[in-house]
C-alpha cells in the first residue's frame, strides 16, 4: 500500500518514507529521515534528521524527533537518532539526536511508550518494552533498559542508569543508578523492595521474586557494605541468572547505585534465614523521606560493559519482535 502524505504537510525531498506511512497536516519531515514501513506521523510533528525509525511507529500530534540536541558544545555536527518497531510518542514529547562528543547517536528499542512531554535527551539509549509517564524527563546519556517503568515528572540525572524491571516512581529525583527488578521512589529516593508486580505481570515466578527480594535484603538492610553484601549474594544465591544481572549492575555502575531504604525501615534488621520482603504493593502510597545515604561503589574499568550484557534491548533493525507487556 502506497504512503500517504497530507497536502498541508511538507516533506523533505531526500526523506525517505516506507510503504503505508501516513503523515498528518502541518507535519514536518526534514532531510536525512527515513521512516519505516506502516508509520503514522501526527498533525503538526516534526521529525528531524538524520534520523531513521522503524516499522510501525506512532509518533502523535507536536512531537518533536530527532531535533537538534540540547548541548552547549553542539555546533551542527553529523549526529543522528534512531528507533525501533512499534514505539508510540505520544504529544509534545521531545526526542533528541546524540552529540559527537557522547558517540554521535540516541537510540531507541522497541514496543517502548512516551506518554505526554516525555524529554529524551541527546546520547540516551532506551532498551525495549519500557514505559515513561507523562513528564519524566532524562538528562544526556542516561541508559534505560528493557521493561523499566520512569514515573511521571521523574528527572534522571546525566550518565545515570536504570536497570531492567526497574520502577522509578513518580517526581524521584535519581542522581545515581537505579537498582533493576527494584521499586525506587523519591525525591531523596530509597529502595521500596521488589517490583514483585511488574515481574509476575513479565512472568517471573514466586521463586525468582524471593531470590531478588533476598538479595536486596542482603544489599540494603544487613549492614554489610556493597562489596560485602555482593560476596555474600555470590555465596547464598550465585548461579542465578537474575541475581547475577544485578550483581553486574552493582559492579558496573560508575555513580554509585541507591540502596537507601525508606524511613522507619533501618539497615541491620535482614532475618538472615531469608523470607520474603515486607513491600508495599505497586500503587501504594509510600514515604519518599529516607534518613539513609545513598551508598554506592563503582568498579574500576567498568566503561567498557557491553550494552545487551546491561540489559539494553539488541532488536534496533526493522522486524525486531515481541510485544509489548505491562507495567
């Protein structure tokens, strides 16, 4: 089926369209842009480039992809975005293009959500399956990984991370990595436990919960530091493939990771026979005061972490499967 390209819109000559794109009134597509096949381009977006994005992409009205970054040091360099299959960006969101300095490209996965006035700056990757509530907002090469959840008006610093099955809760202010499979919450923001929810909705077993929630115990509230709090998850849980995941994510992380605990929930108090984690549910209201610091170490050398190995979602190129899960 042929594209079709509304009358009050203006597409750039060297952009390419696939088949079945529909592009809105009053939308811009700018040189160096190639959109993939049965893409929808709302009434009034614009979309810069070069920037290439994938199959079946719905980008809403007053978007703006792939525009310049928001960088001092940007002085018109070749720099790009790019996208997967099957992302919505929903209205007014803003989707920047990478900078020379920080490796010359955004990328973005698959089957990922923006809700309204979502902000990716330049050199941020996104993995797949990720959702960002209205407002939240990610600073210069912020890594999000598969399946996270980024609350509304939640504002991640520059070179931060959150790791896979992280949920970072609404108007958290993160400076530092977010622990994944972990609820973080707050403007001084703590670890509420598990995403235990998120996980069984994703389709980890009571099994996999308990093993994650032990090792967070481990981290946050036996009084160990982080070196030590790893060697003991490596004694008592090693050989799992979720908790080495984490146990990556602490020693790869170059801010430091949160393992602060909430108010009234002190560090010291691990029943060291296990069980599980007394967490609130996902929705609860929750004390985002925390007297706790936010204690992390960084492993030498760890700059060099591959991104699937960090969680980051491979499937970039036209076709990428799976489909998108909850929360």
């Amino acid at each position: 089926m042929s594209s079709y390209v509304h009358p009050l819109a203006h597409v750039d000559p060297d952009a390419v369209l696939g088949a079945d794109v529909r592009v809105g009134p009053f939308a811009v597509i700018g040189a160096g842009v190639e959109i993939g096949d049965g893409s929808e381009i709302g009434a009034a977006a614009h979309v810069q480039g070069p920037t290439r994005i994938g199959r079946g992409n719905r980008i809403y009205p007053q978007a703006a992809v792939g525009v310049d970054p928001q960088d001092v040091k940007f002085r018109g360099e070749a720099v790009r975005l790019e996208m997967g299959d099957h992302n919505i960006v929903r209205e007014f969101c803003t989707l920047s293009r990478g900078t020379a300095g920080g490796g010359g490209v955004t990328r973005i996965g698959n089957h990922n959500m923006f809700l309204a006035y979502v902000h990716i700056a330049h050199d941020c990757l996104v993995g797949d399956r990720t959702l960002f509530v209205n407002l939240a907002t990610l600073a210069g090469h912020v890594e999000v990984h598969d399946d996270a959840t980024v609350g509304a008006f939640a504002t991640i610093h520059q070179f931060a991370r959150i790791g896979r099955h992280a949920y970072v809760g609404a108007y958290t202010v993160l400076s530092k990595d977010a622990l994944p499979f972990v609820k973080t919450v707050g403007v001084k923001p703590a670890c509420y436990g598990i995403n235990s929810i998120g996980l069984r909705r994703k389709g980890f077993d009571h099994g996999h919960v308990a093993r994650l929630a032990r090792a967070l115990r481990l981290l946050t509230r036996s009084g160990f530091n982080t070196r030590q709090a790893v060697a003991r998850m490596r004694d008592e849980l090693g050989g799992d493939p979720e908790v080495e995941q984490l146990i990556a994510f602490i020693e790869s992380s170059r801010r430091g990771v949160i393992k602060a605990v909430p108010r009234g929930k002190g560090r010291g108090l691990a029943d060291a026979a296990g069980g599980d984690e007394d967490e609130p549910e996902e929705g609860e209201a929750a004390d985002e005061g925390t007297d706790g610091d936010e204690v992390g170490v960084a492993k030498p050398g760890a700059d060099g972490e591959a991104a699937a190995a960090a969680g980051i979602g491979a499937g970039r190129g036209a076709g990428a499967g799976g489909a998108r899960g909850g929360a």
